[in-house]
C-alpha cells in the first residue's frame, strides 16, 4: 500500500499531489465500505483516538468520530470552548493527559493558528488538524476536491471559485493548496475587505464581483460567513453582504452554463446561498458531507498504518 | 590591574592609531602604552589570538532586563553579564519594568544595581507616567540623573502627548524615542501582512501601521524642531521617510531590530514563536532597503531588542505567546554572518554612531585614556547552549548552534570582563 509522505496531517502545505490521489484511492474504498449493509471494517481494532474540540463544532465532529468508528478504533472525546478556559494553559495541559493516556492518535480543532503544529512537536502520537483558527482546515479541502473530483471526473483544468470571508477562512487556504496541487485554476471572491491584500502571490485570481466571478468558473464554493472570527468590523450588514455577494436562483439561472455549487457547512441560508439554490439538483453539499466521513477514514487509515504494533 | 592586549588591530575611528596592529598595556583602566611590541610583566594578564580587533566599546539602545517585577526572566546582573559577552559595554534599558522607571527613584535603583558592573546601564526613561499615556513623566527629573533617552517602550503615545514631551525636552535635552506603530491599523496583529499572514492564518501587522505613525511623528518633529528618535523601523517606506526627513535637516534619527536584519517573514510559517518579533519579520525587500539604509546612513543603530521571556510566554500556541527574543550574547556573531556593510562601517555603527544618538561621551584609543572598549575576532567558532547563555531565559532563535565570531574582552569604568 501507499505511505503518505508525512508523519502528521496538519495542513494541505505539506501534502504532495501523489499523498492527496493516495487518500482519494483509499476514500474510494472505504465510500463502498459506508454504503454497504455492515458499515465497519475492523482495521483500528488496537488503535486509540482522541478527539480534542477547543471549539465548537457539530459537523466536523460527528464526521471523524462516525469515521473513527466505522474503523473499529477506540474513540474518546474532550470537548472545551475556549471561553472557559484561561489562554493557553489548556494545550499544554492536555497535552501533558494525553501522554500519559498512551493515545495514538489525536484529531484537533483549536481556535488558534499553528496549534496543531505545536501538538506535534510535543506528543508522538500522530495529529491530525481538524481546522486551526484562521489557518488550515486539511480534510475539509480534501473532502471538497474529492468532491469536485466524483461529480466533474477530475479537478485538474477545472475553475473553482473561492466566494466569501476569505481572510478567517481556514477552508480557503486549505483549499487553494489542494486545488492548486491537483492542477486547477483557483479564483477568490468576495468584499475587499474579507479579502488578504497580498492573496494573488498564492497564484489565485481575484475578483470582486459574483457575477463575473461565476461566469467564469466550473464550480463555486460558497464559504460561510466567520462573525464569529471577526474581532473589528469589516462589512456593515449581513444583509448588505448578501446583496453584493449572495447566490440565488435568479443569478444562478441567469448563468450560460450549469456550475456546481458546494458549501462547507453549516448554511447561513439567505446570506451565502438561498434555500433554493442549496436544494437545487447544481449543489452538492450533502455529496460532501458523505464524502467526509470517507476521507476522513481514508487519512485516519493511512496515518494509523505508519505506527508501529505488535 | 594590568592587562595586555597583543598584536591587535584598532578600529576606532577617532584613534590617531586606526587600522595598525600594536600591542596595548593596560593598567587599572587606563592606557599606558601603545607600541608594536610589549612584553608582558608577571602579574599582567595576557589577552591574545589570532587577527584580534579592538574597538570603541559597542553600544545598545534597547534591552529589557525584567527588573524590577519579572526577575525571574532576566535582571540586571545575567542581563549586564550576558551584554559583557556579547561585546556591549553600554545597554540602554525599556522603561516597561514593574513599577514602571518613570521617576528618579527608580532610576538610581537601576544605576546602584549596576554600579560595578563593567558595562555601563543607561535607563531610558518613560515619556509618560506608568506608561499610561496620560500624563507626563518627570522628564526633567531623571534627565538630571542621566537619562538621555525617553520612550514609553512598545505602548501607544498619542499625537498630543508625543507632541507636548518633544517640546518639554527642548528645555533641557535628551531624545523622545517612539516605536511607530498605529494601533487602530495594527490591532491584534502579530505577523507581516504578506507572505505570513496569507500563509499562517495569523493576524496581519501591515507596514502601513509603522509608516502612517513615522508620518505623524515626522510632522511633530518638523513643527517642534525637537530631537527625535524612531525604534525598530522595519519597512522600505518607512527607511525612505526616514532618509527624506534627514535630507530635509530635521534632527531624526532610527534604529533597526537585529531581528529584522536576519530573518524574514518566511520564518514565521513553522509558527515558531522565537520569531514572534515587534515590529514583524517583513519580506525580503524590506530587508534589502534596511540594509541599504544602514549603508547610506540612514539607519544609525542596530539594536538587540533583547526581551526575555520564560516557558509560560513561550511554551504555548503562538497566538498567546510573547513578542520578543534574546540577542545580546549572540549579537555580533550572528549579525556578521548576514552582514551586507564593511566590518570597519559594521563597527563604527555599534560603537560611534550609537553613541552620539545616546550622547555617550568616549575618549579614543590614545595613552592615557580610560579604556572602553571591545575586544573579538570575526572567525573563532563556538558553540552558543543552554548551559553557557548566561540570560535567564531561553528564548534565542540561535540555541543549539555554533556561532562564528567571538568576543574575548570588555573594558569599560576601570574594570575589565574576559569571555570565555
């Protein structure tokens, strides 16, 4: 079987294009495996996992453990939202548990950049980076290709538009990494204030305008908007965000060609897309819900085979 | 005491002995002879090596010793002591201690904590009172005692409070000195807006911060004739106001972070927090017009910005983590190894330049003068650990590593400091 050229996954930065094709490939094997009547491989029966949420999450959640799981791995939980822990001592701290606990493999979501970075260099056991603050978000972006890749065949050639918060988006970062290794175009859209001064130098095109930013892409990724990640104020309104940068049916009817439309969750619906576009038969949002459970087990799988049992 | 240093070359630019090679006795501080060669009494303690240099003893604008309130990091012992082996024999030190030295008590504290030391400790005094940006310090106070420089260290001072002290100190002298940065552009900024910010994820510290506050501060300057002084630019912009303004004859003078000299943003995409640095590591054209600024004049001093910090500052997410790093013992070795200027041009800025911003009186290299000076070699190995860095902390982007470049002596107020 394939290695994956990395000891961690705690960006898609490090990743080669063969490490992102090695985990579609086994993400194809494990989506059969989760559409089958027993659900399960025994694979992780002797692996321990723990899944650290400094944040809140839902979905992200649920997908690894249900991951986890249909591994057959021995899953524990810790869930702490940062506003009710003093800053800073909680990593380390838990840090310190997990040692001792003898877990082999940590999946993180943390609200600050470089935390899961900061957990490798002082755990062994294997971390995976379930979205760092405003930095990366690694099985997000390959759920998303992976996506892109199931419903149009291939990713590379394709035209993929980054629309929304682009500047708190670990999603978007994530995603031009992986998009760009796969061999798509990548374009950025959104208010010039969401949008990083300098984000050309990654080689994506900028735009400013949802129209033109949709006639020219294949597929358009609708980023939820971050208040939560907003410490000043960088557009009025809502409502005047949706005006300029929404998706409707009328715009997305309007079109001379039928785009794809994704959005990572969970949907401000009425902000980034109406109800009717994500229903329609052009999103395939639930697609990516489904195909993270699989890529999930798919990175999970692969970094388990690196450690080492009797 | 007697010392003897030999077969060393003179870089002291004031020295009628510049660029020869002699020996130099030394007793109880001061020079008594200067000749080719002189041959050594038994009590004389001999200082030799292979191409040895001495020079006008070198000087630091800005380190922060943690003392009073935060000894556990640094205080002025291990910080004087770990300036001493990085070949500095005057340190200037922030104001941002606890309780702030924004008054003459505080200052003879410091000065008796170090009265015996070899290097010379010189306060920089806080411009406004507790550092609150309020109201004025006792500027005169302490320049009374000797202070020379005031500054609220890396804190906000207003428009009006900045304009009102570079007035004040024209009744008596001495330099406001000011880090440019404007907070409502700046916020919570960490990282340069660029390659690190785009990169990491990290909050973005735009060089317009610096320039827009260098513009401000360069019009208070223009309109109150006063002397000012700008710690650690890091930008291109800011280095051509900066050489417009001194073309224009204002009496402005800068400094520029060692850091800022050696790194770049690219070190920051580890999220490694020995490179969370005030003002952020820039791109690699801004460090280009930084050195060129060095050259030219511009810039008139390098500053270590020495900022101890201790593991709860450092072991943790960068985000919470501290600004800042240690530099003193590592330098001169670090800073030749990047050196784009002359060696005699490199060493006129740490030692002349700095002084005349600092208003350190020197005497050159001459019989019968007091010695202050430095003592090193620009090619001798060694290796820089835990167990030999003499700061308190640990904080150093160079722990670990073998340097190039040594210092063998310190002389300064009729002691003398050998470095292992």
């Amino acid at each position: 079987m394939e290695q994956l050229s990395v000891g961690h996954l705690t960006g898609i930065r490090d990743l080669t294009r063969e490490d992102i094709l090695t985990i579609f490939q086994t993400a194809d094997a494990f989506k059969q495996v989760i559409n089958r009547p027993i659900k399960k491989v025994p694979s992780l029966r002797d692996i321990t996992i723990a899944n650290l949420f400094f944040e809140n999450s839902t979905r992200t959640k649920l997908s690894f453990e249900l991951a986890e799981k249909r591994l057959s791995a021995d899953v524990v939980n810790f869930s702490a939202s940062g506003s009710s822990v003093k800053k800073g001592e909680t990593l380390i701290d838990t840090v310190n548990n997990i040692l001792s606990m003898k877990v082999d493999m940590v999946v993180m979501r943390h609200p600050n950049p470089g935390a899961a970075q900061f957990l490798t260099k002082k755990i062994k056991a294997k971390v995976i980076n379930a979205g760092d603050g405003t930095h990366e978000h690694p099985t997000q972006a390959l759920l998303d290709a992976y996506s892109i890749r199931e419903k149009l065949g291939e990713v590379a050639g394709k035209k993929v538009v980054i629309v929304g918060d682009i500047i708190h988006s670990r999603v978007a970062l994530s995603n031009i990494y992986a998009l760009q290794k796969l061999g798509a175009e990548v374009m950025v859209c959104g208010p010039t204030t969401l949008i990083p001064k300098y984000i050309g130098d990654l080689g994506v095109k900028v735009s400013h305008n949802l129209r033109e930013a949709l006639e020219w892409c294949d597929v358009a990724n609708m980023l939820r908007i971050q208040l939560e990640r907003q410490d000043i104020q960088f557009f009025p309104t809502l409502r005047e965000y949706s005006q300029l940068f929404g998706l409707n049916k009328t715009l997305l009817d309007s079109l001379d060609k039928e785009i794809v439309v994704m959005h990572p969750g969970p949907i401000n619906r009425g902000v980034e897309i109406t109800s009717d576009v994500a229903d329609s038969q052009q999103a395939i949002i639930l697609n990516q819900v489904e195909n993270g459970v699989a890529i999930r087990m798919a990175v999970i799988y692969l970094l388990a085979a690196q450690i080492e049992r009797n | 005491m007697k010392v003897l240093i030999k077969q060393v070359k003179i870089l002291d630019h004031i020295s009628d002995y510049y660029g020869q090679v002699k020996d130099i006795n030394v007793v109880d501080g001061k020079i008594t002879h200067i000749e080719d060669q002189i041959s050594a009494e038994d009590d004389t303690h001999i200082i030799q090596g292979e191409s040895l240099f001495i020079s006008s003893g070198w000087v630091d604008l800005r380190a922060d010793f943690c003392d009073p309130g935060f000894e556990h990091k640094e205080d002025i012992q291990s910080g004087l002591d770990a300036a001493a082996a990085g070949g500095f024999t005057h340190v200037h030190n922030v104001p941002s201690t606890f309780p702030v030295v924004d008054n003459k008590g505080h200052i003879q504290y410091l000065f008796q904590q170090a009265a015996s030391h070899v290097v010379h400790l010189h306060p920089i005094g806080a411009i406004t009172k507790e550092l609150k940006g309020e109201s004025l310090a006792e500027l005169y106070d302490m320049y009374s005692c000797g202070v020379r420089l005031f500054s609220d260290d890396q804190k906000a001072v207003n428009a009006g409070i900045a304009l009102r002290a570079m007035r004040y100190i024209q009744n008596f002298g001495g330099r406001i000195v000011i880090y440019p940065n404007d907070r409502s552009i700046s916020g919570e900024g960490m990282v340069n807006e660029g390659l690190a910010s785009t990169r990491t994820g990290l909050k973005a510290m735009p060089s317009i911060a610096e320039t827009i506050q260098i513009q401000r501060d360069l019009s208070l300057l223009a309109y109150t004739e006063s002397a000012l002084h700008f710690a650690g630019i890091s930008s291109a912009e800011s280095v051509d106001l900066i050489r417009k303004a001194k073309q224009m004859g204002h009496n402005v003078t800068c400094d520029v972070h060692i850091d800022n000299l050696l790194f770049k943003e690219e070190n920051l995409l580890d999220f490694d927090v020995n490179y969370k640095v005030k003002p952020p590591l820039r791109a690699e054209k801004d460090r280009d017009a930084l050195w060129e600024g060095l050259n030219d004049g511009t810039i008139d001093a390098i500053v270590s910005n020495h900022r101890p910090l201790d593991t709860e500052e450092t072991e943790l997410e960068f985000d919470h983590a501290g600004f800042g790093n240690i530099h003193l013992q590592t330098f001169f070795s670090t800073l030749i190894s990047e050196s784009r200027i002359e060696l005699a041009q490199l060493i006129a800025i740490l030692s002349h330049k700095t002084r005349a911003i600092a208003g350190i009186n020197y005497a050159p290299i001459a019989i019968g003068n007091a010695l202050d000076a430095t003592v090193f070699d620009t090619h001798s190995k060694w290796f820089f650990s835990p167990e030999n860095c003499l700061s308190k902390s640990r904080n150093s982007p160079f722990i670990n590593q073998e340097l190039t470049g040594k210092i063998h002596a310190v002389f300064n107020r009729g002691h003398f400091s050998i470095i292992p």
